[in-house]
C-alpha cells in the first residue's frame, strides 16, 4: 500500500491535478484521446468539492472531485503509476462521507479496469447512456 495523505484541494494544486487527470484518462480511454489543459480541469470541477491524495516522493497521486447537492462523484483519477496502492478507494470513501448518504457516479463501460474497481467495492449499475466519449452505466453506492 502506498503511503499518502488526503486533503482538501488548493488552487496551487492545478498544475498538478492536470498532470494526473492528463495521465490517468488517456491510459484508461485510450479510444478517447482529448486535450486535457488546465482549464479543462477547471472546467471539470467547477463548484465541486476537490479533495487530494498526496504522497512524499510523488506530490499530488490523484484526486475526486463532488457535486454536493447531486451527491455526484464527478471525477475520480489516480496517477496510472500509482494505482493499486488504496489512493483511489480511500479518495471515493472520502468524497462518500462528503456526499452524506448514497452517492452515484459515471463510468465508462469501455473502461474495464474502472469498472472492476467501482464493483469490487460494492458500486451497483443503473441506467446507462451515451456521451461524446462513448456508452457509460450509472454506478451506485452500497447503501
């Protein structure tokens, strides 16, 4: 398990949020290639809650961002390097005891990794649609 530590985000952040959700998308969508900048994260998150994983030797490892009043986990990316050690499960329980209750959340159902890691922890599939990167299901909370 890696070690890291969770925080609420700060605007110096950004750089390093970017790098992430840059890395962590274009190796889980690789069918989906976008440019991925700085105000694309801002636009991703914007009025969300942002929490961060950090650790020692790498800075920011990943981080899960909440649309409060949807109970929404909007984004939730871990550097590919890093996967594996518990980042992205403690980053989704933390954005969970954010949420206050059931939570939902997105995944795209050409990422078979994340959809793995969403049922190995209990995540539930609902309706299913489609988006500009391609069908995505509806995952669910455990209760």
């Amino acid at each position: 398990m890696t070690r890291f530590s969770i925080r609420p985000y700060a605007p110096a952040d950004a750089v390093a949020c970017t790098r992430v959700l840059d890395l962590a998308w274009h190796a889980g969508h690789p069918y989906a290639p976008r440019k991925l900048d700085i105000a694309a994260f801002a636009t991703e998150t914007k009025g969300e809650r942002i929490l961060v994983a950090e650790t020692e030797a790498n800075g920011i490892a990943g981080f899960v961002s909440l649309h409060e009043p949807g109970r929404f986990v909007h984004s939730l990316y871990v550097d590919p390097g890093l996967q594996g050690g518990g980042i992205g499960k403690a980053l989704l329980a933390r954005a969970l005891a954010l949420a206050g209750g059931p939570a939902s959340l997105k995944c795209q159902t050409r990422n078979p990794a994340a959809l793995a890691f969403y049922r190995g922890l209990g995540w539930r599939e609902g309706e299913s649609g489609e988006s500009e990167f391609g069908p995505w299901v509806r995952m669910h909370s455990p209760d």
